[in-house]
C-alpha cells in the first residue's frame, strides 16, 4: 500500500518477473475504480524497487523531486462490488502479465 486514507486507497503489486507493477485504486464516493499496470523496463524496474523511480496512477499527482511515470494501462474501470470482486480482478490481470511473454532478467 503507498496511500490510504477515509477518500482512497491505493495498494501496488510487484511483479518482478515481468518488470510490471499493477495498481489498485480504490477511491470511494462517485470515483471511478481502477486496476492499473505500469509495463516498466528492466532499468525503470530496478529504479522503481530502489525508491528512486515514482509511478503515477490514474487520478494521482507527484509531489515527490524524484523521476516519474505516468499513464499507466487501465485494466479494469469501473466499480468493485465486493472484496472478492477486486480479489478476481487483480487474479486475471496477474494472468495477462505472465501470459504476455515479458521477461525481465
């Protein structure tokens, strides 16, 4: 998790495997929810594990002088209807990843 809060929160997967890092934004009121994936290279990825890369979701800004990305893959926008809901999102979108043929070595 790198933010949470009574309005949102926001928890990131790493999956080293793949150089990719998924995001779940969970904003309550009317707000969009999303699963967001940042395809990173091997370079951006080491960058990002090391806390000198920030990754920017959907709905978010960088207040931090460190380098950053933006506009990540939406892989799902909508509204969670349960826990397990989010649980079968992030499942399949863990799939997609592994299945793409990326390797990060």
């Amino acid at each position: 998790m790198f933010d949470d809060s009574k309005c949102a929160s926001h928890y990131y997967k790493k999956m080293p495997q793949v150089c990719a890092v998924m995001i779940v934004s969970n904003h309550v009121g009317d707000v969009v929810q999303y699963v967001q994936v940042f395809r990173l290279t091997q370079k951006q990825y080491i960058s990002f594990a090391r806390g000198k890369l920030s990754l920017v979701p959907t709905g978010c800004c960088c207040e931090t002088g460190r380098q950053y990305i933006e506009g990540p893959d939406i892989m799902f926008r909508g509204r969670f209807k349960n826990k397990k809901h989010i649980q079968a999102m992030v499942t399949a979108v863990e799939n997609i990843l592994l299945n793409e043929g990326r390797e990060c070595k």
